[in-house]
C-alpha cells in the first residue's frame, strides 16, 4: 500500500498460499476442539459451563488472535472481512469480536510524498497550495483496504479575487446544457464544479432524478473552468476536479473512523505536521488572472461563491491506494472458493452468491465519482434529518475517479463513543444508548424503504457519534439501489413481521424471492426474523438454527445487503445491551408509506412523511418462538 505497482503473479500466490495455510489451521483446530469437547461430555462428564470455561473460551481467543494476525498480514479485503466479524457479536464469540474490533486503521498509509503527487495528478495543480490551505499529509484521519482520508483546509482567496469573482457571478447568466445518453444530474454537476443543490435551485420544479437524454437543464459553469468532457473516465491530469466525466460520484470515509474520524484534533488551525503552502493569493491560483484558473481552482472559487463549501473551509480528502484492485480480486477469489467449502459442509446456505454479489460492489467501490453521487444524492435524501444526522457533501468539481474532496464531519467512532456512553450514570447512558441505535436504525430505514438507495458497507467504523448523539454516516463506496418492486415486497415483509402472523411473514418472504426446502410457515418466520429484524437470533453453526433445518435454495442477490444492514444493527444492540429493540417496528411506518404511494401510483419513491420523532427509540419484548421452547 506504499504506493508500489500492481501485484505481481508471485506475490498473488505467496497471497493465496498463506491465506489457506491459516485458515485451514484456524479450521483444523476447530474441529479438534469439536472431538475434545465431544469427549468431555460424554466420557468425563463435564457439564455444558465447564467444556465452555476449559475448552471453548481459550479456542475462541486463540482463534481471535489467529484471525487478526491473518487480516494484518495479508491485508486487502481481508481485513474488509475481519471488521465485519468484529462487528457481529450477535453469534461470534465475544473473545473473536474484541480482538477483530481493533482492525480499524491499520492499513500501513501511503507516504506523504505519494499522497501529494497523487492529488496533484488527480487534480491537475501543479501545487496542493492552489486548493488547500494546509493538508495534514503526515497524519491519516483513517487508512483502510481501498483509500485512506487526510484532513485539510480550503484555501481561502483574497479580497480582490473575491470581489473580482462576484461581479463576474452577477454578471452571470444560466446557460443550457443537452443532457448525453446516461448522464445524470450529479455527472452534469461534476462536469461544471456545481452542487445538486446548487442544480436544483435552477431547474425548480424538475425531477433530477428521472432525466433523459435529450433533456435540458439550466446549468452555471464558473469561468476559467474548462472541464474533461469528452476525456473519457481517467483520471482528471489538465482537465481538473471535473476529469471523470461520464460517472459520478460521492464521498465517503476511507471504511475506518473515517472522514470525520478524530474529533478533537487539528481544530481550525493546522494540525503539527500538517503541509501544504499557503495559497499566496491570486499566484495560488494558477495565474488568478480572468478565465486562466486551473479547473479544479476554478471549481473551488465557485463553490466558495456560491456558498457550496463548507463554512469553516475544513474538508476530508480520500485518494484510493494504486495497486488495491488487483489484491481485492485475488482475496475475493480465495474468499468465493471458502465459502463453497462452507455451503457445502458446515451450512445449509448459499455464501457463494452472497460473494459473488460483494464481489461486484466491490469493484464499483474503485470509482469514486460513482461514490461521490451516491453520498450526495443520500445527503438529499436525508436532509430532513438534518438536526440528528450527518451525511458529508462533495465539493463541487473536486472529484476524480481515485480522489475526492468532501466536507468534514466533526465526531468519534462508535467504539469510542460506547466507551464515553459507560461513563455517564445508569439513567443517562440507557437513553443515549437508544438514542443512538435508534437514529443509525432510522437512517437506513429511510434509505432502504424510501428511495432504495441505500449505504451498504455497514460497520461501526463508517458511524461517528457527535455533540447530541448526532449520527454520521460515512463511506458510499458500496451502495445499492433497490428496484422499485423489490422495495414494495420488502415493505410487505417488514409489515408482516410487525404484525407478528407466521403466515403472512411466510408469503411476504415468498413474495421477496426467497425459497427454502420446508415451506413451514413457523420455521419460515424465525428465518425471516433472524434475516430481517433486530428481535431475531441467527447463528449459522448452531445446529438448531432455521437454516440448518431448512436450506435456503434461492435468495434475491440484493437482499444479502439489506440483511447486512439488519446484522450492523443486531450487533449494535447486542453490544449495546439492548436487547428489546425491533427495526422492523420503527421501520413500519416507512413501509407503510412506500405501499401507499405505490397504491396511489407514485412508485412510492420521492421522499417519505415525517414522522414524530421516538425520544427514546422503538422498543419491543423480545421474540418468543414456541416451536423452540421459549427463545
């Protein structure tokens, strides 16, 4: 991750070898254990608690200590995987949870001086001082398998540009622009160095996003800003913040703590360390002079004048490693082939289409100009929310296919946060526990359910927690869009699931697409329950689990991702000590507008009610299933 080349073909078969020597050793040791732990009981006759205190806890924190090494070692999409274990304390053992929990941020940064030739290349300046006022390049907010993000500040313009580039914005008209086969509102915006908001004032009254080709829109391209239309998707080298024309993007976290990870550090001011001249004035700017800015100085000037950047100029920058595609590949291939292993031996599921699924994510997670719109579309699609969440925005125009600037958001990790919470009094930190659960789970309700557009890469380290138990939302690069009439079934399910008839959850769950052996509509309904709501239990190695006493032969592949949603907020609660909370309950109410508007032939997309806000969440007694004695 050091800014070397592509892996070579030795190297991917060093990578591979060591990848199935651990895990066939972590594998081996488990099924040994399963024998001993077989004769404690019937030989020694050694009660369940004592094989669990003498065998089974120091197998599982061995077996942490194992994995982690793993993940460090080998890096890539492995320490993806080991962060997501860490985060399903709902069926992991606890001893493998806290161990994989410390994943976050080790990923070995680039160097400073790669970092900076990457944005200068990306950006097409000459000098990071023509766009930033200082860029802490020493000191990554967060590095992880994809990207790391670096704290900056907009470099500010002086008095004489600014007045200059007022009197050319009155003078200003909205010009028009033809929309091309494929293009969008956000591909229009990156293309110019405008917001969607800034697109949307406009053009009132139009729908940015249904357009058409054909179509037209009033647009603004701020002068001296020559974009890299008809450039093609790389990177922005002369054509600026708008070189990767034909996609669009967002902007999230790099996957950690993300971009607005450490809270308190770098204030206003520079960070120690921190780089980057200062702007200089007009000379920063390429020139300064009237329409020979550099695109991406022409951009930012724009955005600043528009009040499209941030307030206080504090910014996340994340540029994407140089050889991080090629090792993703080749761990996702050893990923696919265990877990065929796994469906065929120690489960009853299809782990290899939920693979594969991830595998094509994955690969769309290398283009952040397709992040950049999905971050900045949900932002729109949140802004109700705006008092209790947070959803960083690009800056206009500054955004490639490997790079992206987007606003800062002030927070700490959930870990950290949970930790602060422990220290209030036993009143207090049950409220902020809920009150946390409860907006993260109100997010994705509104994300899943209203539009389909949702953040799919749930794990602790993209939520920051803020003043007021605000909630952050960070890193877009997997994201999924759920078609219109699988977002209808999926609102029948959750309609179903509150009600709580074992019947109507069996047919909804038909209905999504999922097929199992049985068609017992009591063993369906705990299925459905552990898939997708909070209340329910799934430990896919428990014997007595729904899915060893009937395999599921078909799943809707997009639905892996809204189960990966569910699975974020169990583990949640579960480390939360919450143990009554439903996301099927909060999320009815979404649900029940979707159907509405569908029946009144809206396709039930264009935005959700308000509803009231729960102070302390929505909270439920927890499952009972009789057909299992009780739990």
């Amino acid at each position: 991750m050091e800014g070397k080349g592509p892996l070579g073909a030795g190297e991917t078969v060093v990578r591979t070898v060591d990848f199935w020597r651990r895990v066939v050793f972590i594998y081996g040791s488990y099924k040994v254990t399963q024998l001993r732990g077989l004769a404690m009981k019937t030989v020694l006759r050694n009660s369940d608690d004592e094989i669990q205190q003498k065998l089974w806890v120091p197998q599982h924190t061995w077996a942490g200590e194992q994995m982690y090494d793993l993940c460090i070692a080998l890096r890539g999409f492995y320490l993806k995987a080991g962060q997501f274990i860490g985060s399903r304390s709902d069926f992991i053992p606890e001893q493998i949870c806290r161990k994989l929990m410390l994943l976050c941020d080790k990923v070995p940064p680039m160097p400073p001086s790669a970092v900076r030739s990457a944005l200068q290349r990306e950006f097409g300046v000459s000098d990071l001082g023509q766009l930033f006022e200082w860029i802490d390049l020493d000191k990554p907010l967060g590095s992880a398998s994809i990207s790391q993000v670096h704290k900056a500040k907009l470099r500010s313009f002086t008095a004489a540009e600014r007045a200059s580039a007022d009197a050319r914005l009155r003078r200003q008209r909205p010009a028009e622009r033809v929309l091309g086969e494929g293009e969008g509102a956000w591909d229009v915006c990156n293309v110019l160095g405008m917001s969607l908001r800034e697109l949307k004032k406009l053009n009132r009254g139009v729908d940015l996003e249904h357009l058409t080709a054909g179509q037209v829109l009033k647009v603004v391209r701020p002068r001296g800003f020559e974009s890299g239309e008809g450039q093609g998707q790389g990177a922005a080298t002369g054509a600026g913040a708008a070189g990767a024309a034909g996609t669009a993007g967002t902007a999230g976290a790099a996957g950690t703590a993300g971009a607005a990870g450490a809270a308190g550090t770098a204030g206003r001011g520079g960070p120690a360390g921190a780089t980057g001249e200062q702007s200089g004035g007009g000379g920063g700017g390429g020139g300064g002079g009237r329409g020979r800015w550099p695109p991406a100085v022409a951009a930012l000037m724009h955005a600043v004048e528009v009040g499209e950047a941030p307030a206080d100029g504090l910014v996340a920058v994340k540029v994407q490693y140089p050889d991080a595609l090629p090792m993703m590949a080749a761990d996702l291939a050893n990923i696919r082939a265990a877990a065929f292993y796994l469906s065929k031996t120690e489960l009853k599921f299809d782990l290899v289409s939920a693979v594969d699924e991830l595998n094509k994510q994955i690969r769309l997670e290398f283009d952040f100009t397709r992040e950049a719109r999905v971050m900045d579309t949900i932002a729109e699609h949140l802004a109700p929310l705006r008092s209790r969440l947070s959803v960083p925005r690009t800056v206009g125009g500054l955004v490639t296919r490997r790079a992206l600037v987007m606003g800062f958001i002030e927070g700490v990790p959930l870990l950290e946060a949970k930790e602060k919470v422990a220290s209030l009094s036993p009143r207090l930190r049950e409220v902020a526990k809920r009150r946390i659960l409860t907006r993260v789970s109100e997010a994705y309700g509104r994300m899943i359910l209203g539009e389909g557009l949702f953040q799919a890469d749930g794990h602790p380290g993209n939520i920051l927690i803020g003043r007021g138990a605000r909630v952050g939302l960070l890193d877009y690069g997997q994201s999924k869009q759920l078609p219109d009439a699988q977002r209808r079934a999926f609102a029948e399910l959750v309609l179903a699931l509150n009600r709580g008839k074992a019947t109507d959850i069996s047919e909804s769950l038909g209905r999504l697409g999922v097929v199992t052996e049985k068609q017992d509509p009591d063993l369906r309904t705990e299925m459905a329950y552990g898939m997708f709501d909070t209340r329910g239990k799934v430990d896919p190695f428990d014997p007595n689990s729904p899915i060893k006493r009937s395999a599921i032969s078909s799943f809707p592949p997009d639905m892996f991702f809204v189960m990966r949603v569910v699975q974020l907020l169990r583990g949640l609660a579960n480390g939360m000590g919450v143990d009554d909370f439903s996301c099927a309950r909060q999320w009815a109410p979404f649900a029940r507008d979707t159907l509405d508007r569908s029946r009144r032939g809206a396709g039930g997309r264009r935005g959700l009610r308000h509803f009231l806000w729960p102070p302390l969440g929505v909270n439920v007694q927890p499952l009972l299933f009789p057909w299992r004695g009780g739990r």
